[in-house]
C-alpha cells in the first residue's frame, strides 16, 4: 500500500510506479528524505528531483493515454484505454493520498507540496479522462446499435417488398404451372393466343388482388 511514514524527523514514502495494463504486481519505490532534507530513492537515485520524476511518469502515461482515447475509433480501441487506465487512475489516487499525508507529516518541505499538487492534477486528469472515454463508448455502442437496427430496418423492407413480389407473380406462377408453358390444349376451343393472354391476365388479376390483401394486413397489424 502506498503510504507515508515519519519518525525522529526521517520521512519515508512507499510508492508504486506507474502500472501498466494487466499488470497484477506493483514495483514499489522507496523515497527517504533525511531530517537534513536531503532525499534518496531505490530507483531513481538521490536528490528531489527522483520525487517529481516519480510523479511526472504518472502525468506521461495520463497523456498518453488521452492521446489514445482522441484517435479511438472503435469500441474495442476505446475499452483498451479504459482497461489501461483503470489501475493507473487507481495509483494516481492513492499516490495523492500518501503524500498528502507526507505534506501534513512533514509541512516544512516546499517539494512535498508541490509533488503532491501535482499528483492532484494528475488524479483529476485520470478522472475526467476516464469518464470521457467511457462517454465515448457508450457513444460508440449506440451508433453502432443505431447503424444495426437502419440495416435491419432496410432488410425488413427489402423482405417485404420481395414479399410482395412474389404474392403479386404467384397465382401467375400457379397458373402456368398448371397449364403449361404450351396453352394448346383439346379441352379449348378457344384460340391459343387468347387463351395465353388470358392466363396472364387472370394470373396478374389474382396477384394483384393478394398483393392487397397482405398489406392490407401488415396495415392493420401496425
């Protein structure tokens, strides 16, 4: 846990350095300052300038990841920021909180103040990104719901426009199946050409006819 530690005017601050995503473990830093006021970490080496590196890796990741979170275009893009961001947004807090505690522990040292200034912005920036891009997801996710319900919505109307084509051709379609593609048949005596313009006359009268009798229908129904 990151926290701060004071004792006989030794102040010691347990923090973690930025995580990654899907990182499970957290490397910690170590960062004593002496009652002289000078200070030592275990990564960074000495000086107070290993504090505010410590906290400037955290505000390049944060802006990093708005860089990401502006050219994302896709729901899939969006989420790995979201997924990125989640334990760094975790870490930005608790750091903010460790050395707000180390400011009122040790509140002569004008570089804890700052530090801790800035991880607050650092911690705002986390915040206002996160919820930025989970906006911008969930915008993703509707125009992607918008533009699946236009598509089914035209293949709906293409169904029932087909529909309709076939109910108008289909008593046709019965018709010449019946009688065949060759109209002359013994049991007429009436020409062949007018018997084939009847067939199709008749054929298209009846289509027509159950063409509206279904819309009439899908009418009523809505």
């Amino acid at each position: 846990r990151q926290r701060a530690m004071f004792v006989d005017e030794h102040l010691l601050l347990v923090l973690h350095a930025p995580p990654m995503a899907e990182e499970t473990a957290r490397e910690g830093r170590f960062f004593w300052r002496k009652p002289d006021g000078t200070w030592v970490s275990n990564t960074l080496g000495a000086g107070p300038a290993a504090l505010t590196k410590h906290v400037e890796e955290y505000d390049a990741q944060i802006e990093a990841l708005e860089n990401c979170s502006e050219q994302a275009l896709s729901s899939a893009a969006h989420f790995a920021v979201i997924d990125a961001l989640a334990p760094l947004q975790r870490a930005a807090r608790n750091l903010h909180t460790a050395l707000q505690e180390a400011r009122r522990l040790c509140s002569s040292d004008r570089r804890i103040i700052d530090a801790r200034d800035h991880a607050y912005t650092i911690e705002r920036a986390a915040e206002l990104l996160s919820s930025h891009t989970k906006s911008s997801l969930d915008f993703a996710i509707a125009r992607q719901a918008e533009a699946q319900a236009r598509s089914s919505a035209h293949m709906a109307t293409a169904a029932h426009r087909l529909n309709l084509l076939v109910a108008f051709f289909f008593p046709l379609a019965t018709l010449c199946a019946v009688f065949g593609m060759d109209v002359r048949h013994n049991f007429f005596e009436i020409r062949p050409l007018y018997l084939f313009v009847g067939i199709i006359l008749a054929g298209l009268l009846f289509g027509f006819v159950l063409t509206l009798s279904v819309t009439r229908r899908s009418a009523e129904e809505d």
